[in-house]
C-alpha cells in the first residue's frame, strides 16, 4: 500500500510475489493502529512542552517546589522528566495492547511497568545531573554555555560507551551462544569482514517479545554479536547470517563510531544555539523570567530543544535510512546470497508484522529504515562487484 499523488492509496504487493494479501493486510492494520500512537504521543509531549516553555506555566510549575536553589533545580528535572512519561504513558500503553492483539507481546503487564520504572531509573539521575550542571554554570559565568556544550559532548561520547555494558543488562539477560555451526559461521563472517569481536551472546528478547532482530554493539575489546533468542529459534542459520552481516556492515562503515562522535558534535552545537535560543528576552519574558540563570527558565530550554529536536528529526531519519540501505549493500556483498536476503527480509516483515509498503509521506517523516519491499528490490537488484 502506498499514496499516489493525490493522496490516495494503492494496493500495492498482493501480486509482485513477495507478500500475500493476507500479509500485507495484517501489516497495514498495525501500521495503522501504531503509528497514529506514536505520532499522538510525540505531539502531545511537544504540545506539553511548548505550553510550559512559553508561558510563564513552567517557571510557576518549578517555582512551587521552593525558594531554595536547589529545590528548583532538582524539581525542574523531576518535572522535565515525569511529565512527559506520564503523558505518554496512556499512548505506549495503547500501542502494547495493539501490538498484543496481533501477537507481538509476551510480557506480562507487570514486566511492561518494571520496564518503564527502569528507564526512569536511568533518565532522572541523567537529568538531575545535567540541571544542577548547566544552572550551576549559568550562576558562575556569562561563558557557562562552552563548558555545557563540551560537557554534553563528553557525556555523549560516555553514555554510547557505557550503554552495551551498563544499560543492556538492566533490560535484558545475556547469554553466550553454545558452541556450534551457527556460532562458527557468525565469527567467521565477522573475521572474514575484518571486525574482531569479542563473543556471540544471546538475548533472552522472548520475554517481551515475539519479534526478531540481532545486532553488534560495543567498542573495541567489548564489542559483540548479540542475537535475539526469538530470530534463533525462527530464522534459518543462513538469514541469522545475513541480519548479523547487516549489522557488521554498521561496523566496518564506522556508523556506530561516526554517529556517536557527529551526535556529540551534534550535542555540542546544540547546546551554543539553545544557549543563544533561551537568553532572548521576548522568549525569558514569554516564560516569565528574569534571566537564563534562574532554574524557574528550564522548561523554556526543554521547548527550545524539543522544537529543535522536531525540526531536525527528518533530515536524521533520512541519513539513517541512507546508512541501513548502505548495510544492506553491505551484506550482500559479504554474504553473495540475495535469494537468501529476500527470504530474511521477509521472514523479518511477516514475523514483526511490518507494513511492506507504508505510505509515502510518513515513511519519509518518521521512519529509520528503508521500507521492507524497498530491500527486497534491492536485493534483486543486486549484482555481485566485479574485482
């Protein structure tokens, strides 16, 4: 399915030979059940922010936790951090039960809330942290902004190191894979690609999930093949080979060590504009302060960034879906298996229950990845380099 000119859409898939009807359909009704989730929940969120960032509601918000310094700078981060999750509680909720009803789900409710209460575990200390740093800077100097700036490149360089080893754990279990063939075939496709890898581990994703995905995480001596126990019992070996050599592709193209040091770069950059962004009197006496300085300003900042952020998200999912068709490049030049490609794009599309064609203008707004019936003409397309 997707939308000519006017608008409308197309069927699209039930007679090219990769996808049935029955398959296409189920793809498009959750396409059509989720999306309008997320696309409500980023907009409500934003909604939320700007109404706060650019009436004096925010400064008032943070202001009731107190006079004191530092009870308005930590009840600015709660809030910055609180708010927004209970606002987009209701929609990822929505979004579970709907993936549930088309049997992508395998966690308990319980397991879902333990889940959010762990990513609030690891957003407030960050925020915590980054607001007693940026309004304690602001206090001290007019300059605060260039200590910010490197300060948020530092702690994106540090974060993308720390997340395979501190945050992965505390969402899933891993485990090595057991000596054999498949496990064999993935070190040797790996060695074969010039990456040197530390173990092939095995998530335990089937607690959440039924959906399928592996990947290769981690710098230098921590670097892993992690594969999800639900591809391993589903897929073939020869389609774990070719997920895994897509991913190995982000590897030896330096995606992962690019995009951590263009979004620390990127980090740094942001931080000099929104300092230039929050300091403009029309905007402080929007939000009813005095100056930058004062904690009550953080919700002002968090509208800056978030209309930023909202601004700037196209152009990156355009790069990112330019970086996963380079991948997929990637592993059929590796592997030399496009029949095999097909089948694993399929298998993938079909068992994730994904849109084969998605609409036009959505897919290019707010998806990361070519679209499924897009690799799939790729793949037959594709034609061995000549050396």
């Amino acid at each position: 399915m997707s939308t000519d000119a006017g608008g409308r859409e197309r069927q699209e898939g039930a007679g090219d030979g990769e996808f049935s009807t029955e398959e296409v359909a189920r793809g498009r009704a959750l396409y059509r059940r989720v999306w309008p989730l997320a696309v409500g929940a980023s907009a409500a969120t934003l909604a939320l922010t700007l109404v706060l960032g650019l009436t004096p509601a925010g400064a008032g918000l943070v202001g009731a936790f107190g006079h004191a310094w530092a009870a308005r700078v930590a009840g600015a981060a709660v809030t910055l951090v609180l708010l927004p999750m209970l606002l987009e509680l209701p929609f990822a909720a929505r979004g579970r039960v709907e993936r549930d009803r088309f049997g992508l789900v395998t966690q308990g409710w319980g397991g879902w809330a333990v889940d959010r209460l762990r990513g609030l575990l690891i957003s407030l200390p960050l925020a915590l942290g980054a607001m007693f740093a940026v309004y304690a800077l602001a206090g001290v100097t007019r300059w605060w902004w260039v200590w910010a700036a490197l300060g948020a490149a530092a702690m994106t360089l540090l974060l993308s190191f720390l997340a395979p080893l501190v945050f992965e754990p505390l969402f899933n279990r891993f485990t090595p894979m057991q000596p054999g063939p498949l496990r064999d075939a993935l070190l040797a496709l790996a060695a074969r690609d010039g990456v040197a890898v530390r173990d092939v581990l095995v998530a335990d994703a089937s607690r959440r999930t039924t959906a399928l995905n592996a990947y290769v995480s981690g710098f230098g001596r921590t670097r892993r093949i992690v594969a999800y126990d639900t591809l391993l019992a589903t897929a073939e070996p020869r389609e774990v080979e070719l997920v895994v050599a897509h991913e190995l592709g982000h590897v030896v193209h330096r995606d992962v060590l690019r995009g951590t040091v263009l979004g620390a770069v990127g980090a740094g950059l942001g931080v000099c504009v929104l300092a230039a962004v929050v300091s403009w009197r029309p905007l402080l006496d929007a939000a009813g302060v005095a100056r930058f300085a004062d904690p009550r300003s953080a919700w002002l900042l968090a509208a800056a960034a978030a209309v930023g952020g909202a601004l700037a998200g196209p152009f990156g999912r355009a790069l990112s879906r330019r970086i996963e068709r380079r991948a997929d490049v990637h592993a059929l030049d590796l592997t030399a298996a496009p029949a095999e490609f097909v089948a694993m794009q399929r298998r993938l599309t079909v068992t994730n229950v994904a849109h084969p064609y998605p609409p036009r203008l959505p897919h290019l707004l707010l998806s990361t990845h070519p679209a499924p019936a897009e690799r799939i003409r790729l793949a037959r397309t594709w034609r061995p380099r000549a050396h």
